[in-house]
C-alpha cells in the first residue's frame, strides 16, 4: 500500500529513474506498475534475466539500487551497487546477499534508508572538514611558535575527539536498520 508514496519520495530524493524487474506476468506487474507510477517494466525475468538487467544499465545512470524480499532476488541484491532486501517475510538468502536489510515489509523504509545514507555522508564529510581545517588553524598557529610541542599534541587529541563528537551527529536517527 505505501509503494506509490515511496517512489515519489525516491523520485523526490533524486533517483531519476525507477524500474520494475519482475518474475511475475507482464499483466500483473503492469497493473501494479500503472498504481504506482513506474513505467519502465521488466516483467517474466528469471534470476538471470534481473542479473543481466542490472549489469547492462550504463555506467551515467549509476549506482543501482535493487530493491528485492526473495530467493529469486538474492543473486541481483547481489550484483546490484546497493542491495536492499525486505526481510520480515523474504528469504535468508536474501538477507544474506543485500547490502541493507529492511526488517519489516514496509517500503518506505527504503527511502528512509537512503535518506539516512545521504545524511551519515554529509555529516562524516563535514565532520572531517572540521577536524582539516582545525588541524591547519592550529599548524598555522604552531608554526609562529607561540604553541609548545607538548601542548600541539595535547590539542592534536582535542581536535580527534571534536571530530569524533561531529560525526556521532548521524547517530540521531531513530529507525532500525541492520546495515552489513
């Protein structure tokens, strides 16, 4: 029920281009498709096919997330650039093969992962800037000698520990999410 409301939220976050890959019937993944606005469809697909699909997406339109919950699926989490497997109800195997296990069978946790991704990123990114430009504020000062040796290492510790505290900022988020 909530696969409309996640693919707008995906298209929202920048994914430019959503794509079903199915083993079921061309009638059926069409139905649902058209009910949730995806266009792009690739119905009747063995394993190998969704293998084969994933491998020929050109390098301009990666990386591929795959979105799957069962066996038929664990070798194309696998191949995928980020695997995703919906584990309350899919299979081990599954589980076993993704990148990111989503323990209930609610898609919109999938965007609430990749949200979650894109802030850890920016907050590790900004917590290393802040230690980089610390770092070299206290070199500069250092360098005029009005800093001792002693002291530069003592402050060498505090900038770890401000870095450290900066990136302990990702931890706010509240949903479980088993990443390997």
């Amino acid at each position: 029920p909530e696969a409309k409301q996640t693919i707008s939220q995906l298209k929202k976050q920048g994914l430019e281009h959503v794509m079903m890959v199915t083993g079921d019937n061309n009638d059926i993944a069409s139905t649902i498709a058209n009910q949730v606005g995806i266009v792009d469809i690739k119905s009747d697909c063995l394993p190998e096919d969704k293998i084969n699909v994933l491998k020929n997406i050109t390098e301009d339109a990666r990386p591929v997330i795959m979105v799957g919950d069962g066996v038929n699926d664990a070798p194309s989490l696998a191949v995928a650039d980020i695997g995703i497997a919906m584990g309350a109800h899919g299979s081990t195997a599954a589980s076993e093969s993704a990148d990111v296990v989503i323990l209930t069978d609610d898609l919109s946790k999938v965007s609430t992962s990749i949200q979650i991704s894109k802030d850890t990123m920016r907050i590790a990114k900004q917590s290393v800037l802040i230690g980089i430009i610390i770092c070299i504020l206290l070199m500069l000062i250092a360098s005029t000698g009005v800093i001792p040796a002693l002291l530069g290492a003592a402050l060498q510790e505090v900038v770890d520990v401000v870095s450290i505290f900066s990136s302990l900022r990702a931890r706010k988020s509240k949903e479980v999410i088993h990443l390997k």
